[in-house]
C-alpha cells in the first residue's frame, strides 16, 4: 500500500507503531529529505503542528550514506545544522533491525536523542524520536 505524508498525519500512535514494526529497515538514506514532524497522531491538531514545526523549527535531514552521517535542516531558512551518526542497529521500540540516527556523540546540543527509522514506501520513512530511552514524538522524511 502506498503511503502519503499526509495520511501519517491522520494516523493514531498505535498505528504509527504498528506500521513501523511490520517495516523493514531499508538502506541507509542518502541525499535531502524533506521532514514531518508528527506530534499529536490520529487528531485535528496534527497537521497544524507539522507545519508550524516545518516552518519555524525543522525542515528535514541531509544524509550522506556514504560517510555514516546526517545534518538536520532547522529553523525558517533551512541552516544545516545538528549532526548525526547513522548507522543499522536493533530498534528499540521492538528489537528488529532499523537506520539509527545517532546524535551522542556528535551534538552538544542532541547528545541525549536517538531517532530511528524504517522504510515505509518508495522514498518515505517512518521515525522515532527517543530521549535517552522515553519516546518523544514520530516523524516522516520523504525522499
């Protein structure tokens, strides 16, 4: 089934969960992406954070495979910035093989959080966003 950013956006966290778990890894991304923040799952307030994140926070990732890292698009005019170590690893939410995005060893100002990952669709991932081991919030990157 194709996926929409959009339809991520109407989705409950159960199953955002659950979409993330029946996902496979897929392989370490490379290039930009753009970013969804997805906070609030499954209401109508969903969509308007998305896009007041997008606007005024996070625009998405740049990911260079190659060299094992990212840097996070962020705030209005889309400065690279907070850089990630990215490599495959156990998810935490189940223990199957994910992309981690790793920020502690490489941000001052991340260095508790740890994103993961999975191919969703052709050119979208599914994210997971920890502080130190709580989970925060979900996210999409689209290729």
């Amino acid at each position: 089934m194709t996926r929409t950013v959009e339809q991520l956006l109407t989705m409950s966290q159960a199953d955002l969960d659950a979409l993330f778990t029946a996902s496979e890894p897929g392989p370490i991304p490379d290039g930009e992406a753009d970013g969804t923040a997805i906070i609030a799952p499954g209401t109508s307030f969903s969509p308007t954070i998305a896009s007041f994140v997008n606007h005024f926070a996070w625009q998405g990732k740049v990911f260079d495979a190659k060299a094992g890292d990212l840097k996070n698009r962020i705030l209005p005019f889309g400065w690279n910035a907070i850089i990630a170590r990215v490599y495959p690893a156990a998810s935490w939410l189940d223990g199957k093989d994910c992309v981690v995005l790793d920020y502690s060893t490489t941000s001052l100002v991340a260095h508790w959080i740890r994103d993961e990952i999975r191919l969703i669709a052709p050119g979208l991932y599914l994210g997971k966003v920890y502080w130190d081991k709580a989970r925060l919030i979900d996210f999409c990157l689209k290729f």
